[in-house]
C-alpha cells in the first residue's frame, strides 16, 4: 500500500494536464501569497530597515566571509537541527513536521509530473517516501496540537480552541490527513467514499497554499533571514546594549546570584 502511487490512479477527466496545472497555480499561489505578506505587512522593508540600523550601532565591521560563515551555520543549526527550540519535544515536533513537509511537498511534484499514470510506473521509494513524509507530518502535527502548544500545556485552554493564526497548521493536518485517508481507500476500482476523500483533500490542499496571506506560511521564509540577522548583530555588537542572559549572573556581580540549588 505504501509503494503505490496514489495520483496514477485518478481517473478522467483527472487528467496528467489537470494535475500538473493545478501544482503550478497552487506554486503561483504561494509566491504571490508570500509577496503579498510581504508588501501588506512591511515586513521586508521593517527586516531591512532593522539590519541597517542594527548595523550602524555595531562596533566592528563584519566581512563578507565571516557573513558567508554565518549563514551557514544558521542553515545547519536554526534551520535544518531547530536549534532555537528551547525543549526537546518542541524541537522533535517541529522537525518532524518539517521534514515530513518537504518530503511530501517534494514527491507529490515527483509523481505528478514525472509519473502521472499507471503506464509510468514510478519507482517505489517515491511513493513510499510520499506516505512516511505525510504520516510524519501528522505525528509532529498532532503532537503539538494537543500536547505541546503553550496555551495548551501552559495555559490549560481546551486543544479544540481554535484561533486566527492556527490555520496553517490546521489546513496542512487537513491535507496530509485527508491525503493518506485517499490514498489508502482506494482499492484499484473507483467508489464514492475514494473520491469524496479526494475531493476533501483538494480542499484542504487549496486552502493550505491559498491562505499564504493570513496564514503563518510564509514564517518560513522570515525565520532564516531573522536568524542570520541576529548572528550578524551579536557578532559586530550591535546587540550588546540588550540586558545579559539569566543564566550569567556573574557579570551583575555580587548583588544578583542563583539559587544554589539551581
């Protein structure tokens, strides 16, 4: 079950073409979401604006290299291992989803593009990968939607409560959930409850990439260049006008000190 491909067994008028068009408008849709987000919150010109001026208050200039070297370690620590996660768990969830995300991002194009029919018969770890990406998502999803969220764990707010910025997790539950659900009712012949399934999952997936706007989808984009930002402001100093960490007391001197069972 898990080697089949699930688009090979779309039927008319589901065309190849149909498929394939509608992975590019859902593509357009998430660049002309981002850039609307972009523009209607300022949040580029705000990010831009914040690097200049973090970077006048700075005590040393950082070269290009040493900017190079940066941002390759925040692609390895804050962006492939989340680092930035203080627990664990938190850190477990988020990199479930994500890898999960991206693997069935990527071979939901795979299938789609390079082998849209039973005739081209794709190669079984495509497939495969498709579902452990998608049952990934549902493991770190759920995780955090029941048991990890602040006002969840912290606050003791119901899991069902459902505010304005939940929604990018909530449609991409919808779509992985509803996706393997398709995937796994179908039997080689068609029946209503197999293309009601698909029906729903095109649905959620529509609402997944067409809410970029108002959604936090576009928070993965933000997030690297936030990150590198930081980096460059601790190392040309620029940030050491911000109250020390908690954890060095040290440098208050003797009047601040930790409990001597912390």
């Amino acid at each position: 079950m898990l080697t089949n491909n699930p688009f090979a067994e779309l039927v008319a008028p589901i065309t190849p073409g149909v498929m394939q068009t509608y992975v590019i408008v859902m593509v357009i849709l998430v660049v002309a979401g981002t850039l609307y987000d972009v523009i209607h919150k300022k949040s580029a010109r705000y990010f831009f604006e914040n690097w200049r001026s973090a970077k006048s208050r700075g005590s040393r200039q950082i070269g290009a290299g040493e900017v190079l070297s940066m941002a390759i370690q925040t692609l390895f620590v804050e962006v492939l291992t989340s680092a930035e996660f203080c627990t664990a768990r938190r850190r477990i969830a988020h990199l479930l989803t994500m890898y999960g995300f991206v693997a069935y991002v990527v071979t939901t194009a795979l299938m789609v593009f390079c082998y849209p029919t039973s005739e081209a018969e794709a190669p079984a770890i495509v497939p495969a990968l498709w579902h452990i990406g998608a049952l990934m998502v549902c493991v770190g999803g759920y995780w955090f939607w029941f048991v990890i969220r602040a006002d969840v764990s912290a606050e003791g707010n119901s899991p069902f409560r459902v505010i304005h910025a939940d929604l990018f997790i909530l449609s991409l539950l919808a779509s992985v959930t509803l996706g393997l659900i398709w995937s796994f009712s179908q039997d080689g012949e068609a029946s209503w409850w197999t293309n009601l399934f698909f029906a729903l999952y095109v649905i959620a997936t529509t609402v997944l990439f067409a809410s970029v706007p108002w959604s936090k989808f576009a928070h993965m984009f933000f997030k690297p260049a936030a990150a590198l930002q930081k980096r460059v402001a601790e190392a040309d100093g620029s940030r050491s006008n911000l109250p020390p960490p908690a954890d060095k007391p040290e440098i208050f001197g003797s009047a601040r000190r930790l409990p001597e069972n912390y």
